[in-house]
C-alpha cells in the first residue's frame, strides 16, 4: 500500500504543477482564431462537354451557380466594376487626349484579346479563357434552346447533341450604372469588331428571352457585360 502512494504523489504533483500551465494556453485561446474557424471550400468552376469545339463553364465569370449573372466587365479589362460611365473616361485602352484607342487598334492589327487582357484568364487562371465569337455562334447554332427557369431566375437551357447541356442567364448590359435589355442573353466575346473606320466596338454575342432571335451585336468597348468562359 505504501508503494502504490508513493507512486502516486509524484503524479498529483505532476498534475498540480502541469495544471498552471494548462489554464495559461487555455487562456491564450480566444473565440474566432483559426483554431476553431471553419473554411469555406474555394469555388471551382465546372468545364461542361457538349461536345463542340470548347468546354462551357457551368456558370458565369464572378458566380457560383448557373443562374447568377456574375460580374461585369469592359472589353479587354480584367477587373470586374459596378459602374461602366458612358464614355471613355475610364476605360484602360482609350487615350482620351488625341481621342483614339491604344490597343486592337488598325496600327496594331490585334482582332482578339491576348491572354493578359483576357479577363477568364485573369480570374480563374489555367486554361480557361473569353469565347470568340465563332464558338458562340457554334454554341447557340449547335445546342437546343429550352427557356425555364432556375432557382426561380429566367434562364435558357441549352442542350446539347451529346446529351449534355448548360443553363445561362439573361443579365444584359450596364451602360453608367443602369442595367439594360436584361431581358436578353448579351455575353461579351474575345473578339474585335473589325469593319467601319474604327475599333471602338467588341462584339458581343446576344440571344432575346422572348423570341429566341440571336445575332451577333456590337457593343462600344467600355460598356459592362458578363463572361461565360471556355477551355478546350
């Protein structure tokens, strides 16, 4: 019995003196480190293969789901803005002094975005990257168009010929900060509008809700309009 306490006591010692130690890091830890944080998983967008010349995302560029518009963006900038003034006063590529473009200009001969000025690249990275205007073209021409309705938002489902499909929605344009047409599926493309006297226009491409017509349109640079981005 003697042995058995003698064992004992250093033990309770032990735990006496440990027990300071304890209270001391117990009260270095506060509520809201990250110790007890939880992390929210990062988004990771969804390459869609209906079969065509390039992937479709799931989702627009700035959203988390297909039914949100996302972010939008001017022509050949890579930053999203919530106001798009009518002008050029704030667009990247414009000298407002001698009133021309500074890039994909006639001088230059540039007709589609390069990767640094791509803004699918910039944000989600990898191979991802703006459509032109021929694989939009090849999306609506290629793919059946079925309008409904996702989490309660207007949308096009657009169904492939392999079974497959995507859902994209009507968000317009923003011209200042007035939403425009949100009735129609406008989406810029990485391409240049190249005929006329000038490269003041990109070309976007834009589906109407409520007769299905699609056409390409042509939309001044520094306007604001949301991505759909591809990869191959």
């Amino acid at each position: 019995m003697k042995k058995i306490w003698l064992f004992l006591l250093p033990l309770s010692l032990c735990l006496i003196s440990c027990g300071d130690d304890v209270e001391e890091i117990l009260d270095d830890i506060t509520p809201g480190t990250p110790s007890d944080s939880i992390q929210t998983p990062e988004f990771v967008p969804e390459a869609v293969d209906l079969g065509l010349s390039v992937k479709w995302a799931s989702c627009n560029l700035g959203a988390t789901s297909p039914e949100q518009k996302g972010s939008y963006f001017a022509w050949g900038e890579t930053s999203p803005k919530d106001s798009f003034p009518s002008s050029w006063n704030t667009y990247k590529y414009y000298d407002l002094e001698n009133k021309v473009e500074t890039k994909y200009t006639k001088v230059d001969s540039l007709t589609v975005l390069l990767p640094e000025d791509d803004a699918a690249q910039a944000q989600w990275g990898g191979e991802w990257r703006m459509p032109t205007h021929e694989e939009f073209n090849e999306l609506f021409t290629s793919c059946e168009r079925i309008d409904s309705t996702l989490n309660g938002v207007p949308c096009a489902y657009l169904k492939a010929p392999n079974g497959n499909g995507i859902f994209i929605a009507a968000a317009g344009f923003i011209n200042g900060t007035t939403l425009f047409y949100p009735e129609y599926y406008s989406y810029w493309t990485s391409s240049l509008f190249t005929k006329g006297s000038h490269r003041k226009y990109a070309i976007a491409s834009r589906s109407d809700l409520t007769d299905g017509t699609r056409m390409p349109s042509n939309r001044w640079r520094f306007l604001g309009l949301p991505i759909r981005p591809v990869q191959p």
